[in-house]
C-alpha cells in the first residue's frame, strides 16, 4: 500500500507539472519529484511484491487479472500507450511541458534543449530500468534471466540513451551502437552514410563501418553459435522493453495457425519491402537521382508505415492486448535475417525429454512468440524454429525441467536435413508457398 501510495504521489505530480502553469524548463525539483517517486514507488511495488514469496513462477490468477487478461484496466493501458504513440509521432506539440520536464537531463546529457525523441528515449529507458528491477525479483531463481535482464538493461542504458546524447555533447553524430540495419533502417541509407563520412573527424566513418560489421558480419556469426537470443533477448532496445515492460502480457500473443501464417506472411514482406528500398535508394543515389520518383515515396511510406505505425504505435500499444512481440514477431526485419540464420544454419536449439512432459501446457501458453512448444515437447523432438528469441521462459515454467536451452556442437544435429541446411531452407520455401502447416518445412 505504502509503493502505491508513492505511485499515486508521483503521478499527482507528473500531472500537476504537465497541467499547471509554472514553467519547467531548467527546473529540476517538478523532474525530481514526478520521476524520482514513479521511480521509488515502482521499485518498493515490486520488492514488496515478491519479497515474502518462495522463489519461483508465480502465475496465480492471470488468467482472470483485469489488468493481464484484457480486461478494461488493460484496454485502458493499451489505448493510452497507443495515444501517446501517436501524438510523439505526429502531435509533438502536444508534449512540449512533458518535452521540458525533462529538459534538465538533457542538458546535463548533450547541454542541449530536449525535444520530443529525448523525452521518449528517457521513458523507454526508465520502463526498461524500473521493470527490469521487477523481472530481478520475479526470476530471482533463474540466473538465465537475471544476466538477460542485467544485459538488456545496460544496453539500453548505455548505448541506447546516455552514449548518443554524451556524442551530441561532443559536437558528433547522435548514434544508436546497439541498433543496425535493418532494424534501423535509415543506418545504411546514402543519406546516412553520406552524412556520416563527411562528419568532421573519423568517428563518423567508424560508427559506418560499425553498422555494416555488425549488419553483414557479427549478425551471421553471433546468430550461428548463439540463435537469434543473443540480439533479440539481450541487446536489442525492442526485445529489452517487451521482456521488461511487457512481461505481464507474455501469454496473450495468439497461437493460432491463422496467426502463424500472417506472422511469416507479413515478416518476410517487411523483410522483402527494406531490402528493396535501400537497394532502390543506393542505385538513385549512384545514377544521381535516376529512381528519386520512386526512391522518396519509398522511403517515406516504410518510415511512416513500418517505422512509426507499425513499430511504435502497435508494437507497444497493443502489448496488452495481443501480448509482448507483436512488432518481434510480426514485422521486424532484423528479427527475419535472425530467424532463417537460426532455423538453418545455427547451433542453437531448445532440447526436449519427451518422457518427463506431463502436457500441462505450460510452455506454449507463455511463449511469447506464439510457438506450441508443447506439441515439441510430446514428441521430444528439438524446438529448432525461426521466430525464436530464446527468451528461455518456456523453459522457466516446465514444473518438469523438460526444455533446455543449449547451443550444439554443431548445426547439422538439430533435426532430419539440417546437416544440409541450404537443402532444408529451398525446401521450406518451395513447401511453404503452399503447406503452412508443415513444421518441418517452416521458415
């Protein structure tokens, strides 16, 4: 009660400082008071929360919780992360006293005025560092997920929010380390790269060799011993809020075969659409503007469709209604590339002891990613598949110890044809164009 009474406290004066007249700009004392008590009542509610409880999964009555089975509390939620999408993205003005409550940071950060894209980073930074500390007390029992968790938060910390604001301070470009293309698309734009090059000094240069080292060299090697969870599960800024923030909504992503199908029909697309944009855009670029009627039309229909409404306003509104990976499962592009370097060619697999499973179910209702992991488990076959991020929950939950997490000698155990893993992938292909229902031959 004492946590909630702070909430409550700091939320009244998040709204006296946004609603009332005094200016804020400079001021720390209205930051302070909003953000430090939304801060400690978060803390102390989780802390108290799990503290007197025996270590473990504790899933009582989400099922029924208004909040976790999309009741109205967590329409409520999802309407309101959704609004506050939409006006970042195209009301900012709307912001401007939330813009200078936090202007302070951002001073002290890059010594410049903060704007819509400083305010929004410190929230996002602040979600995962506060509902990081919430997973800290809930996985207390599983190291797996206190290293993850203390992974994703520090890079979201560092070199997602404090580093690119520290290179503003410095006179450099603002960079994002942590993010490549094409998750971040516009990092091997011409525009971008030109920009990049011509900034005063090498460092510039550096941060373009360092997007295309990670694109085209780190993703393929780190993905083939490791699976697609070393990005999506412990570096990536969206993986980092869905796994922190989104938590409580894990076991709503739908699990259907319908689902299944739009997940890989729209994934691939997305895929598909960026690598033809920035193809279309470096062949305008090179032929001084021969596509520009097509390049910028491109260009701006992936940043609004893709970038902002897909990838913010439903990525993250809709966690509380159709769970924690929407945009992870059903649009990423970075995710794609992961996902067939995994399925094919990577080391990585979830093992199964088929005798010990009981069929409780239990694995395939909290994976995130829709997967029927249990249907694996039965048959004590390897869970070898494209969408997973390794998030290891599936695995927490077994009362069992059926699953586990584990990266093979090799890639050519995994499964019947995988020690032919070009076979298998224009298998899944040529398959998949007309049987969804195939595992074997899912991409």
């Amino acid at each position: 009660m004492v946590s909630a009474g702070v909430i409550g406290l700091g939320f009244l004066a998040l709204a006296v400082s946004l609603l009332g007249s005094m200016p804020l700009a400079g001021a720390w004392t209205p930051f302070l008071l909003s953000f430090g008590l939304l801060s400690a009542g978060t803390i102390g509610y989780a802390w108290f929360a799990y503290k007197d409880t025996v270590p473990g999964i504790k899933h009582d009555g989400i099922m029924f919780g208004n909040t976790t089975h999309r009741g109205a509390i967590a329409w409520a939620l999802g309407i309101a992360l959704t609004g506050f999408y939409v006006v970042l993205y195209w009301w900012p003005e709307y912001l401007a006293r939330a813009i200078a409550l936090v202007e302070p940071l951002s001073l002290v950060l890059s010594g410049q005025p903060a704007n819509q894209w400083f305010l929004y980073g410190f929230l996002y930074t602040m979600a995962v560092v506060l509902f990081g500390f919430r997973m800290f007390m809930r996985y207390r029992h599983n190291r797996y997920h206190i290293i993850r968790t203390i992974s994703v938060m520090f890079f979201q910390l560092v070199l997602a929010f404090i580093l690119p604001h520290l290179l503003r301070a410095l006179n450099e470009p603002e960079f994002y380390f942590s993010y490549f293309w094409p998750l971040k698309y516009d990092y091997l734009f011409p525009g971008t790269v030109d920009y990049l090059v011509n900034s005063p000094g090498a460092l510039g240069s550096f941060m373009v060799f360092w997007g295309a080292v990670c694109s085209f060299i780190a993703t393929p090697v780190l993905t083939y011993y490791y699976g697609k969870r070393w990005y999506c599960s412990w570096v990536c800024g969206c993986g980092g809020l869905a796994e922190t923030l989104g938590d409580p909504w894990r076991h709503l992503t739908p699990k259907s075969t319908v689902s299944w199908k739009i997940e890989r029909a729209i994934i691939y697309a997305v895929l598909l659409l960026i690598i033809l944009t920035t193809a279309v855009l470096w062949v305008s670029s090179t032929s001084e503007g021969a596509l520009s009627s097509i390049s910028a039309p491109l260009q701006q229909w992936y940043g609004f469709y893709i970038g902002a409404v897909f990838a913010g306003v439903i990525g993250v509104g809709f966690y509380p209604v159709l769970g924690n990976r929407v945009w992870c499962r059903f649009g990423c592009p970075m995710a794609a590339v992961l996902g067939i370097i995994q399925r094919f060619f990577s080391r990585f697999r979830i093992t199964t002891n088929g005798g010990q499973c009981m069929s409780c179910g239990n694995c395939t209702t909290y994976c995130e990613m829709g997967i029927d992991v249990r249907a694996y488990a039965e048959r004590g076959e390897n869970i070898v598949r494209s969408s997973c991020v390794g998030c290891g929950v599936c695995s927490a939950v077994c009362p069992r110890g059926v699953l586990k997490l584990e990266n093979g000698t090799s890639h050519d155990d995994r499964y019947p044809g995988s020690d032919k893993p070009l076979g298998a992938l224009s298998t899944a292909v040529s398959k998949g164009a007309r049987v969804y229902g195939d595992r074997d031959g899912y991409v």
